[in-house]
C-alpha cells in the first residue's frame, strides 16, 4: 500500500469543444480553487476547441488530448475508431501521471472519452465525476456515467441517473448583484441610467433572426422609452439596428450595438429583461443573477435548447418563442410591453432565482473534492 500523497489535491477538469463544456468546467475549476487553496486545478481539452483560447484568459493550466468522436453511422470513420482510441487513451493516461489526478470532472465532449476511459483503466482508478449541462445527455458522459462515483446533472429528465444540481457558471456570475452594480454598467454602456433596459444577445457570434427581428422595431423601442444593448456579432456589424436620432420623434434611450460583450457581468446587471438563445450555460446564467428572460432557441439540431428553458418557463421566470415566429410583431405586441411592466418583471426575476441554483459550482466541486480525498487515502 503506497503512502499517502502530499500536497494538495489534484483535480482535472475536462471538457472541450465549445463554451458548453469548457464554461462549467472552469467554473468548478474555480470553486476548487475556493473551497482548497492547496488544490492544483488542471484543465484538460483537446487541440481544435474553445478552450486552447478561454482555458489561459482564466488563469488554469491546459492539458491536451487527442479528440475522439464517436461515430453515429457505419462508414470510415467506424473503422478508424479503434486506432484512434488507443492513441486518445495512451495520451490521456500520460496526462493523468503527469498531474498526478487524484479525480476527474468530465463535462462532456470529445475531450473526455479518452479522459474516462484512461481514469477508468488506472490500476486503484481514479474517481470519476461526471456533470451533464444539457437537458439530454450526449455520448461521452453516457460512458463516463459507468465509471463514476457521482453522477450530476443540470436538470431533471437528461438521461442519466443524476442527481440535479443545477449548472455550475463562473464566480463573477453567481455572485452577480445587478441592483448594486446597474447604475455603472449602464454608465459603461451608454445606456439611460433610469430607462427599462432589454439586452439582446445572440451568442458570440450573434444571430441574425434576432437582429433582423429587432431591427424592425428599434425605432418603437426607443420611443416608447426603452433602451436595448444589443450584441449583435462582429460580422454583423454594418447590419446592425439602428434609432434614427435625426428624427424628434424618436428621440428616447439609446439604442446601444455592439459587436460582442466582454464583460457578460456588466451586461446582465445594466439589464432588465433579456432576449437571447436558449444554451445550457446562458439559461444557468440567467437563471443565477434573476434576469427575466425570451427565449429564442437555436432552431437546428434535436430541440435541446428547447429543453434547457422547460424548468423557466414553467416556473415564470421566462418566456420561449420559436426562431421563425421572432418578428417585428412579436417584439411590440409581447416582448414591449414586457419590459415596461416593472411588476411583471419583479416576479419573474424572484421565479429566476428559485428556479436556479447559484451554488452548483461549489456543490460539484464539493463532491469532487470528497472523492479526491477518498482517493488519497
């Protein structure tokens, strides 16, 4: 029996691809960091994803393995799949020596297949906890979920055995208070320090349905004394919405576009009502700092995104519309009155914040710390 390691734990935190996986796997990173100082937090992605970018701008050291995407037909890729895997594990287990893991927090992605498997694999193995941020379960954290010894979820009904603890989002998010924080945000904006304010967001790249949409109404917005930050993406720029200033009549808050937003923390508390996508990591997020919400999920891929707004919607704390029903009449016969309702708004911010959980970061990190010092001993 080997002695018991010194030094603090070593915790990975593993997902790549894109923000739906990195951001709640930093934000864990960041709540291990918390709870025990003495812990070495490593992230671990692949070369291709997001993280090779958010990983470093958040401080965390960043470990790569091969991708490994499991295929959902028969055909070449099928066949390639074994080699792949045994090199992908090979890595992965090479990454776990070196860290010295003590346990792993998979969040899904090509990332973790490798990253479970090889975890999996290690003579004593090394505990595995699995957290899904989607309303259905993808491939990976299926695997992983055979592995664990905790298996987390976001919501209810994603297809695994989890226990629901909600997502977890970044410090500055969760312990965001946009009552305190309005009057500079909307200072830093431009925005009318008193006015009702709408954020409009459609990803980092922006949405087209969204900005078309409120292009049409940007004028009645402003007149009727409504101001709007509107991210409306960097190739989008030109195209953007705009309040003729020329015109007396539409003389009213400002109508403020932006390519994209940096400080997300800023833009939530500048804002009373927000119009935005329906990704796991938006609707955590809305959800922690109490902003009511519309809800336009992206009308592509198995209606996930529909899914990660149920538990809003049907606590009052949001509204969802469809991609194709968004139109300039939408935006003045729902979406406006809305936001000059201050009533309304109160309590579907109150049903925000009890429908969210603004401690899932701490409670996964928790739990990995647990089974990290069960693994030490």
């Amino acid at each position: 029996m080997s002695a018991p390691r010194t030094g603090g734990p070593s915790v990975l935190v593993v997902g790549g691809g894109t923000a739906g996986h990195i951001e709640p796997a930093l934000a864990v990173g960041e709540a291990v960091a918390v709870l025990d100082p003495t812990a070495r937090v490593t992230a671990v992605g692949t070369p291709r994803g997001l993280e090779t970018e958010l990983v470093p701008r958040r401080g965390f050291p960043l470990e790569l393995v091969d991708p490994v995407p499991l295929p959902r037909s028969v055909g070449g890729d099928l066949f390639r799949l074994p080699g792949r895997l045994v090199r992908a594990v090979r890595g992965a287990r090479d990454v776990l020596r070196r860290t010295e893991a003590d346990v792993v927090v998979g969040f899904g992605g090509y990332a973790c297949v490798p990253v479970y498997l090889a975890a999996a694999a290690t003579r004593g193995r090394v505990p595995i906890v699995v957290h899904e941020a989607n309303a259905r379960a993808g491939i990976a954290n299926k695997l992983g979920a055979r592995f664990a010894v905790a298996t987390l979820a976001a919501v209810s009904d994603s297809g695994l055995d989890a226990r629901v603890v909600g997502n977890p989002v970044r410090r500055s998010v969760a312990t965001l208070d946009r009552a305190a924080l309005r009057a500079e945000a909307r200072k830093a904006f431009g925005l009318d320090p008193h006015a009702p304010t709408v954020l409009v967001v459609g990803g980092s790249q922006g949405a087209r349905s969204l900005n078309t949409a409120m292009a049409g109404v940007a004028q009645e917005f402003s007149r009727a004394g409504v101001g709007v930050l509107h991210a409306v993406g960097p190739k989008n720029v030109d195209d953007a919405p705009r309040v003729n200033g020329d015109d007396p009549a539409s003389v009213g808050p400002a109508y403020v576009t932006v390519p994209y937003l940096d400080r997300m923390d800023l833009a939530y508390a500048a804002a009373d009502l927000i119009l935005c996508r329906s990704g796991a990591i938006t609707v955590a997020e809305v959800s922690a700092v109490g902003l009511p919400a519309v809800f336009v999920p992206l009308p592509h891929g198995n209606g996930e995104q529909a899914l990660n707004a149920r538990d809003l919607v049907a606590g009052g704390a949001a509204l969802i519309v469809e991609d194709a029903a968004l139109t300039p009449d939408y935006l003045r016969s729902t979406v406006l009155p809305l936001a000059l309702d201050p009533d309304r708004l109160q309590n579907m911010s109150a049903a925000a914040v009890g429908g969210g959980s603004r401690d899932a970061a701490e409670v996964v990190a928790r739990i990995a710390l647990d089974a990290a010092g069960k693994a030490r001993r």
